[in-house]
C-alpha cells in the first residue's frame, strides 16, 4: 500500500510539474488520486483530438477539445493547458487548430511522462516540417506515424522520437 501511495505521489508531483503553471504543486498529497484519473482521462481526449486532426476533421477536433477542457481543468497547473484546448474547441477551422495543439502537445508531453503505467506504451513523435519548419511534437498511442499537423498531405511524416512506458 505504501509502494503504491508512493508511486502515486511521485506521478502526481511529476504532472503538476509538466503543466505551465509550476506553482502549485501545494496540494499534492490530497489530489493524487483524482490527478491520475484525471491524467488518464486528459491523455484519452488528447488521443481523440489528435486522431480528428489527422482525419482532417475540425467539427470532430472541436468535440474532442471540448472533452479535453475538462480534465485538464481539474489538474493542478493545467490551466494553460486547458485553456488551449478551449482555443481548440472554439473553433473548427483546422489550421488554426493545429497551430494551438503543436503548443497543447509541449505541455501534454510532459504530463503523460509523470504517470508511469504497466499499460500499453506511448510514443512521442515528432515532424520536422510542422510549425513552418520548426517541427512539432505530438503523443500516440500506436508506433505507426499519423501526422496530425497534416492529416492526408503527408500523413506519414515524421517519426518516433521516444517511447514511455
């Protein structure tokens, strides 16, 4: 019991670091469990808003973003995050809402990273073209890449970057 409190906490302190606002991480001990659940749920919403945006889908991408405000909401030092994905959801016009997931990944990265899982593993992928050729990070769930910041154009490029498990 004590190993798992333990692991808990540490993820927990690891996600409110992973967010913008590093500050407060105050509450740790009190919101471990609900910060992991609400991890979970964040990263499954993010999935969906990255595989609406690689289907070129902005009404999809809208819905998903919707879904994603939420959790990241709950999570200590997300509100940067969340309000990101609220950029998302105010919008269907994929191109802009690709410009604001490149930065909602730089902070999802990170989050995912401090919940360690004996579930499958993630991949952190990357395309050098995106962001007018400053590239451009996103998590998937599979290894195969699937661009979100092009969909069809080039759904391939890019590559693996990293994998957690």
């Amino acid at each position: 019991m004590k190993k798992i409190f333990a692991i808990g906490l540490l993820a927990a302190i690891a996600g409110f670091a992973a967010c913008q606002n590093h500050n407060q991480a105050k509450t740790a001990v009190a919101s471990t469990s609900l910060h992991v659940t609400d991890t979970a749920k964040a990263y499954q919403q993010y999935l969906n808003l990255k595989d609406n945006l690689v289907k070129t889908d902005g009404k999809a991408a809208q819905e998903s973003a919707k879904q994603l405000v939420e959790p990241l909401s709950k999570i200590n030092g997300c509100s940067d995050a969340a309000q990101m994905a609220g950029q998302i959801a105010a919008t269907a016009d994929v191109k802009k809402q690709r410009a604001v997931f490149m930065t909602l990944s730089q902070d999802m990265i990170p989050l995912v990273k401090g919940i360690k899982s004996n579930k499958a593993p993630v991949y952190v992928q990357y395309c050098p073209m995106a962001g007018g050729g400053k590239g451009g990070y996103w998590l998937s769930a599979q290894k195969e890449v699937k661009n979100p910041y092009y969909g069809d154009d080039m759904l391939e490029c890019g590559e693996v970057k990293e994998e957690i498990k």
